[in-house]
C-alpha cells in the first residue's frame, strides 16, 4: 500500500490533514500514513467537550482540544501514541471498512502482537483495548483512523478525559472506558516508537512507494487548519446543547445556578438560593447570557461587573468559580 509522511505533531493541522487526503487527494488505490500528536484530547464529531473533557485540566497542563471530523468517543494523545489513517475509493463499504482494519491488526500480528478487532470500534491486546477507530465517508471515499498505544500516559489520559463533579447533563455521544493496555510490553524488540512506527510503516506499505505533498497542498491544508480546526467555535462551540446545575456556599449565602450552554454560548441562566443582595440577581443573570461558556471569558466578563451588589461581599472570581 502507497503512503505519505506526515511528521507534523500539531493536532489541529493532523485533523486537516486527515481531511484533505479523504476529500482532496488524488486516490488510484488505498494509502496510508502514520501519525502522531502531542499531548492532546481529540473528541468526536457529535460529543459535548463540556462532558467529555476536563477543560481546567487541559488548560493547566499545556493539552490542546480539537475536534475530529469522524463519530466515536474521546481520546488522549501524546508522542507515546501512534496514530493510522488509512483512505482509499470504496465501492463496498461493509467488505472496505474491515478490510482496512484488517491490514492493521495483521501488521500488528506480524510484529508480535496478539491483535484482535472487537464489535465496538476496539482493537485489543488480551481482552484490554489498545487502539480506537473511527470512519468517514466522503462520496466514494473511505477514510479509517485510529490510535494505537505504544507506551501512553495513563495518568495524564484519566486526568483529562475525567470531569470534576457532577454539574452537568449534556447532549451527545457518551465515551465508552475500557481497560487499556500500552503496546510497549508486547514490543520488547523495539526500543522506542520510532522504531516501532519503522517497523509498522514497513510492514504496510510492503514495498510500495511515497505519495509525496505539494507545497500548495500543504498550504492548503495549513489554511484549513487554522480557520475551522484550531478554532474555539469547531472544537467547543460545536457541543451539542447542555444544560448546568450547580450550588455553592458563599458568605453571602447559598448560590444556585443553573443555565443551558448552546453552541458554546450562555443561552439561558437562572440564580437561586438564600443568598443576601441589594439587586435581583436575574439583572445579572441577563448580563451574563450571550457570553461564550469558557473561564476566561467568563472571568474577563464578571471582572467588570458590581458582582458584590447581587451577591453581598462576593467577588467575581468567586463567582466564577461557581460555574467551573
């Protein structure tokens, strides 16, 4: 099978990437490329970054967010995952799609380990999950993706994919937790994930020869990334709509919260509680509606506000923390 290098670690350019070889690239026969990100969580085209991503943790460790353009739940990557893609025409979607599985897990099987596809997009190592795939189709293309965990972070995954409490109930498509297994301990023969991506690139292309980019494709491909897969409205914006409910002790009283997030904006919220005041606090539940539902701006917005005349003695970053 043919391939391109992608040496890229930019999450939001592989997402582009990944794009324009389905829709763009010219396709005589299936090709492949192997990948990697750095430290990062990839949510699918339908979940709620909200409810699959702990948002503070991400910001605080230096994780991006981006959002890929195929279904499925959320991972996390870092140099220590391998990602595939593999795009090709597809006239038979239910022979193609497994078929491209296929030429993963025997390549898998021919370095030592003992792969196997499951029913639920997984491909395992001794019952624990050790790769996520997903698919899109693109007219008469087909293009599969998916990682695979050479020596991963697990810490850094739980942490990131974890959300504190429980304030939410959002739309969209839940991730499934499976136990999970780094590819290292089946791979003794290799003493790092270059050399095992070598050995994997080998095993796929079979000989075969390098599809080599243009300047003008990558540029386009650069483009693309910037103004749709590095933007807040792709990779937070696009949550399907949900709603919060959250109460806090403060000096002033009992704080109760509640509002609905749509496409990334504070569409409705409401306060309640026992809460002392000189002002209705509904006049600055209007000032804050219509504002982007992220800490920054959150904060930045309350920084400017008399929170102290709705919420006796409460500073606006206290309040702040009451949404996050």
């Amino acid at each position: 099978m043919r391939y391109l290098v992608n040496d890229s670690t930019d999450p939001h350019f592989n997402m582009a990437f990944d794009g324009f070889c389905l829709e763009k690239l010219s396709l005589d026969e299936p090709v492949f490329f192997l990948w990697r990100n750095r430290p990062s969580v990839i949510i699918g085209m339908n979940q709620s970054a909200y409810s699959e991503v702990n948002l503070d943790y991400l910001r605080d460790h230096g994780i991006v967010l981006a959002r890929r353009t195929t279904g499925g739940g959320a991972v996390y990557h870092d140099l220590q995952n391998l990602n595939y893609t593999i795009v090709g025409r597809s006239a038979d979607l239910e022979r193609d799609y497994p078929g491209y599985l296929s030429l993963v897990v025997k390549a898998l099987r021919s370095l030592g380990v003992p792969a196997e596809v499951t029913g639920r997009n997984d491909i395992l190592v001794d019952g624990r999950k050790c790769s996520g795939f997903a698919k899109r189709v693109y007219k008469d293309r087909l293009m599969v993706h998916g990682t695979l965990m050479y020596d991963v972070d697990f810490g850094k995954l739980t942490e990131a994919l974890s959300v504190p409490g429980s304030k939410m109930e959002a739309a969209g498509v839940a991730s499934v937790r499976s136990r999970v297994a780094n590819l290292k301990e089946y791979l003794p023969e290799f003493p790092d994930i270059e050399s095992f991506k070598g050995a994997l690139a080998e095993k796929l292309a079979a000989g075969d020869a390098q599809v080599v980019l243009s300047e003008e494709q990558l540029s386009e491909i650069a483009k693309e990334a910037d103004e749709k897969f590095r933007t807040w409205e792709w990779n937070v914006g696009r949550s399907p709509k949900a709603d919060f409910h959250c109460r806090k002790k403060f000096s002033c009283g009992t704080v109760e919260a509640s509002w609905t997030v749509k496409d990334g904006i504070v569409e409705t919220l409401s306060f309640g509680g026992d809460f002392i005041g000189n002002l209705p606090a509904d006049g600055l539940a209007k000032k804050i509606a219509g504002s982007r539902f992220d800490r920054a701006c959150i904060e930045d917005l309350l920084s400017g506000l008399p929170v102290s005349d709705y919420f006796d003695r409460l500073a606006p970053e206290e309040l702040a923390g009451l949404f996050f």
